[in-house]
C-alpha cells in the first residue's frame, strides 16, 4: 500500500461517521453518553480519533456481541 492509499492514523469525525456508516449526531451522542471511540481534541478545538483507537473500539463491541 503506498501513502496516497494509506488511511490517515488521525481521522476526522465525518472520515469515522462515513466507515461507520452513521451520522455525525450519531457519533456525538455517543460521545456524550461515553460509547464512543477515544477521541482527540487538538489545540485548535477539532476533534481527531486515532486508527488504532477506532479499530480497538470496533474489536471491543464484537466481544460484547
């Protein structure tokens, strides 16, 4: 896989919402009631979350499953 193929290890939320197939008040309400993906809020207030952190998240609900 080359860099332009590559997922970014920071994604955005609408990069998240769009894998994931839901809407980005979806999302929000899931951070709100604390079942989102660990998210980052970078210094000039957006809001990233990690590859790694997402993938960790998708593995723990097919355990819960």
């Amino acid at each position: 896989m080359n860099s332009t193929q590559r997922t970014p290890e920071r994604l955005t939320i609408e990069q998240v919402c769009a894998e994931l197939q839901v809407a980005r008040s979806t999302f929000y309400e899931w951070r709100v009631k604390g079942r989102a993906p660990r998210c980052l809020k970078l210094p000039n207030g957006e809001i990233r979350i990690r590859r790694a952190d997402l993938d960790r998240w998708l593995d723990g609900l097919e355990e819960a499953a």
